[in-house]
C-alpha cells in the first residue's frame, strides 16, 4: 500500500483529490516542541551544542506581502550528534541552517551554539550548499585553504592541514586542479575538505548529495559517516530524501510545510554502519515518509489554491 | 589555414586598392597619400623620436586614467549594486550619462582644471568610468549570491571579502565591461589631445593636419588603431582566457 501510494504521488498533474479521495484537509493545527529522546551514539554526549528558542522568521515578499517562513522552532541539537531534516520543499529548511550558520538572522527567538546566541557566521559552524559553493577561481587546494587563510594560519601550517584533509576525502593528487575539472561527487568531497579544514564543530549540509547519481551518493554516504566518527563534529543535515535522512541521521526532525514547524522528530536507533538498501532503514524511513507525505499534500493543496500548477518534489522515495 | 588565407587577401586587395588609387591620381597626394608615404612618415616620426615620445605621453595618461576609472568604478558599481537607495537613484542618471559623448565634458574641464593634464585626465575619466561601473553593477548582481555566503561563512569580512570573494567572483561578468571602458578611455584621451596643444598622438595628429600633410595624419590613425588593438588582444584576450582556465567555459561568455 505505502508502495503503491509512493509510486502514485511521483506521477505528476493530476488532482490531489484523484489520489486521496478520502482525505480531510484540516486546517495545521498548533504543536507543542517535541521533547529531545535520547538516542544510541557513544560519541554523542548529553551537551546541546545547537539550541533553537521559539524561533520564528518572517520575510517581505515581492507582492509586498509577510510571508512566514518559520513559527515557533524549537530545536536542540546535542554535541556530536547526526540530525537530518526533512520536509517537503517551501517549509524553511535551508532558511534553518543560513540562520545557525549566521548568514540570516531570524525575526525573533534564539539561536544558541554551545549556550552562546550567534552573532553572525563563524568559522565553527561551516555550511555545506548543494552545489557551486566552491570558488571556481581557485584550485582545490586554494580552495581548501580559504578558511584557514581568512583566519591568518601561517602558509607552511595551512599547506600541512590542506594536504590532510584532501586525503581525508582521497583528493590529494588533485590538490592543483581547477574545480570545472572535477565531477559532481568529487566537488562535494571538496566542499567537505574545505569546511572540515577550519575545524568547526558544527557542519551544516544543505543537500549537499541532490544533485549526484546514486552510486556516488551512496560512496559518500559511507565517506560522511566515517569522516563523522573520526572528527566527532556536529552535523545538520538536510535533506528532502527520507531514506537518506535515516540512513545518516541519529534522529529525523520533520518540518511541515509553509510555515515550516517542527512537526515530529524519529530518533533512528539503528546500528552503524548503515546502508541505503537495509530494510530496516526502509521500515523506518516508512514512517517519516507517511507523515511527510501529508505534508506534501498540504503543499500540493497550497499550490492548487494559488492557482499554480502542482509540483511534486522530485527525490522523495520510499 | 583557410582563415590566414582569407586574412592574406582580404588585406592584399585592400592594400593593392589603395595603391591603385592613389597612383591614378585622381586626387592631389597631399589629400590622397601613397602607402609609401604613409610608410615613409612613419618611420621618419619613429627615427626622430616623435612618434616614441606621443606613444609614451598618450600610454601613460590613458593609464592613469584608467586606472582611477577602474578604481572609482569599481567602488561605485558595488555602491549601486548592493545599496537600494543607491541603485533607484543614481542607477538611471548612470545610464543616462552614458549616452554623453565624455568630449562634452571638455569646455568644463578646462574650466575647473585649467589648460592642462588634469582636463585631459578628467575627459578620459569621465568617458571609461560609466562604462566600469555600470559594468560593475551588473557584475556584481550577476554574481552568484552563493559565493558570497561561502566566503562569509568561511570567515571573510569586510576588504578581505571584497578582495578574494566579491572581486574574482564577479570578474568573469565585469570583463567585458572593463574591455569597454577601455576602448572609451582611449578614444576620449585621443580626442582630448586633439584639442589641446600639447605631447601626445592626438596632438600628432592634429600637427599632421596644419602641416597638410596627409602621410603624417594616417600614419598617426594607423598607431592609434594599432594600440588600441594590442591592449585588447593581449592584455583583455589573455585576461578571458585566463578565466576560461579558471572557471572552465560556461560562466564566461
């Protein structure tokens, strides 16, 4: 049935109602932050590095109208632990890492890392974009480099820790190419060497896989969790494919749709290593996947009501 | 091949033609010049230094002001780009005072500056710097907003941001903008020579004029096209190729 239902929501331009006759639109109703539940990782320590208060961001559109784009987060996130975000797309979720990365600021709450609220970006929390983040004007080790330069790390030390972290994602021997020169996969493992190489606590990955093949995908998949049991760090990671999201995360916190809320969190207690195809994670992945799917419904119905035509966001599977 | 081939006679033709004409005499040679006589100044300008010196004197105010120009350009494109304000008001007059051939700033000039360099600078200032910022503008809107949050992000504020993120991110769409510039800057300093008596290859020109001596005048156009040439094909080819390098094909056109 859940298969079938999947199969069904990835064919495009036929009405909602033609799918889910039986289905009631109620109007979003308001929910209380879910409580943090503890989750099996060793390295995880009960610390909240990243803290969202009640926070909530609204922004201007071009019609001159207030759109509100986050209500009411509450987040908390704990030292070394692996949190993927899910929701369908609209609810905010890349607009919720630029605001732990300081890039924005939110309308009002607080954003808390290690206790502290952030002031702007900082080299401790590095986000990760789906793709053209790196600087095509420079070389991968240029590249890799950046952050340390920016800091003021002396040359001999930088050049040292640039090599180290491009053979952490075994892209040394390209240390001297051009980022046009690299395929999608291996572009990503350089954003990852760049944003690892300023030593952050906190790396932020906005889909960072979207845009690879599968095979790819799944090569880093194993690479993030190994890179992530070696450095310890704190990731954010978001993602509009569920199975994804568990196979990666220690917990899933999914967003509703505009505005984006937090509407249930799954801790994943699944043994690592994990992989793509366990049906475990496919079990699990089952039950994020329902209630994001009413989620997209709802986006679905928006959509239809502004008299735009449906879009279903192409990566979500079961 | 084929094209140096094309090159060859098209060139051939052009030369055999003027020759053909001007050895029919159907206009006196000091209206109509020989290529030998154009030849012949040129290298009587060059022997007696002249054409040395101008080349100097002309190479080194379009530098200058260029250079401010670029400068200027570069700080008021961003001005308008990345500031509202800015950009609904003085983003129109830009593009309105373009269409001001820079010339018409000379009577002015000379005005504010006196008869002197200052005027000269100020005319070739006033003809690349709209182009710069303008350019400058668009290039820094075009700019993928990416960059910037990456550099920012990676903890580049303030003149560092500027100068390793906002500067090589936005070159590839100011370019051509800069080649522009350019090719004003050159034009309104040659004018600006043409009328005011002093060194240079407008003024060169100009001598060629009073002396009737029509060799002279085309020899000096010839050295004008010939720099002008040189300065886009090797300092603007070799920059675009340089970014081709850099950022692989497609973000630069």
């Amino acid at each position: 049935m859940n298969s079938n239902m999947a199969r069904v929501a990835n064919r495009t331009a036929v009405p909602v109602e033609a799918y889910f006759p039986d289905r009631v639109v109620r109007p979003a109703e308001k929910r209380e932050p879910v409580s943090v539940r503890p989750t099996r990782r060793d390295l995880a320590v009960d610390v909240s590095k990243v803290g969202l208060r009640d926070v909530w961001l609204s922004y201007r559109a071009q019609d001159g109208q207030r759109l509100l784009a986050l209500e009411n987060i509450h987040l908390e996130v704990r030292a070394g632990e692996f949190v993927c975000i899910v929701g369908p797309s609209g609810c905010g979720k890349s607009t919720l890492l630029h605001l732990v990365a300081g890039l924005q600021a939110p309308t009002s709450g607080e954003i808390l890392v290690d206790g502290k609220p952030v002031q702007g970006p900082g080299t401790d929390r590095i986000l990760i974009f789906q793709e053209h983040g790196l600087f095509p004007w420079l070389t991968v080790g240029q590249n890799v480099e950046f952050g340390m330069k920016m800091k003021g790390v002396p040359k001999a030390e930088r050049a040292e820790r640039t090599l180290h972290f491009l053979q952490l994602v075994h892209l040394a021997k390209f240390h001297d190419s051009y980022i046009h020169q690299l395929s999608g996969g291996m572009r990503q493992r350089v954003a990852i060497a760049r944003a690892l190489a300023t030593e952050p606590d906190v790396l932020l990955m906005d889909e960072p896989f979207a845009a690879l093949d599968a095979q790819t995908r799944d090569l880093l998949h194993d690479e993030l969790e190994r890179i992530w049991n070696q450095t310890g760090c704190t990731i954010i990671f978001v993602t509009h494919n569920v199975r994804e999201a568990v196979r990666l995360g220690d917990r899933v916190v999914l967003l509703t749709f505009r505005p984006g809320r937090v509407k249930t969190e799954f801790p994943v207690n699944l043994p690592r290593p994990r992989s793509l195809e366990d049906p475990e994670v496919a079990l699990a992945a089952r039950d994020v996947l329902d209630q994001l799917r009413e989620e997209i419904n709802s986006s679905l119905e928006a959509e239809y009501t502004s008299g735009v035509k449906p879009r279903i966001e192409p990566g979500v599977t079961t | 091949m084929k094209r140096a081939a094309h090159y060859l006679a098209f060139y051939a033709g052009l030369f055999g033609l003027w020759t053909l004409l001007a050895e029919l005499k159907i206009w006196p040679p000091y209206l109509f010049p020989t290529p030998w006589g154009v030849a012949e100044a040129l290298y009587n300008g060059f022997a007696d230094h002249t054409y040395w010196i101008a080349i100097r004197v002309s190479l080194e105010r379009v530098l200058i002001g260029y250079a401010i120009s670029v400068l200027l350009g570069m700080i008021l494109g961003l001005g308008v780009a990345s500031n509202k304000f800015l950009e609904e008001t003085m983003g129109g007059l830009l593009v309105s005072l373009q269409s001001l051939p820079s010339i018409c700033w000379w009577p002015l000039a000379l005005l504010w500056f006196g008869l002197n360099q200052n005027a000269i600078l100020f005319v070739v200032i006033m003809g690349s710097l709209l182009s710069v910022t303008l350019a400058m503008e668009d290039g820094r809107k075009q700019m993928p907003k990416i960059f910037g949050q990456a550099g920012r992000n990676l903890g580049a504020k303030g003149f560092k941001l500027f100068w390793y993120v906002l500067l090589p991110a936005s070159l590839p769409f100011i370019v051509s903008g800069l080649k522009q510039g350019w090719a004003f800057a050159w034009r309104s300093l040659i004018t600006a020579e043409m009328l005011y008596l002093s060194l240079g290859l407008g003024q060169v020109l100009m001598m060629g004029r009073d002396l009737n001596d029509m060799s002279a005048v085309i020899a000096v156009m010839l050295l004008i096209i010939a720099i002008g040439y040189i300065v886009d094909g090797v300092v603007f080819k070799g920059m675009e190729r340089h970014l081709q390098n850099k950022w692989g094909l497609s973000p630069v056109s």
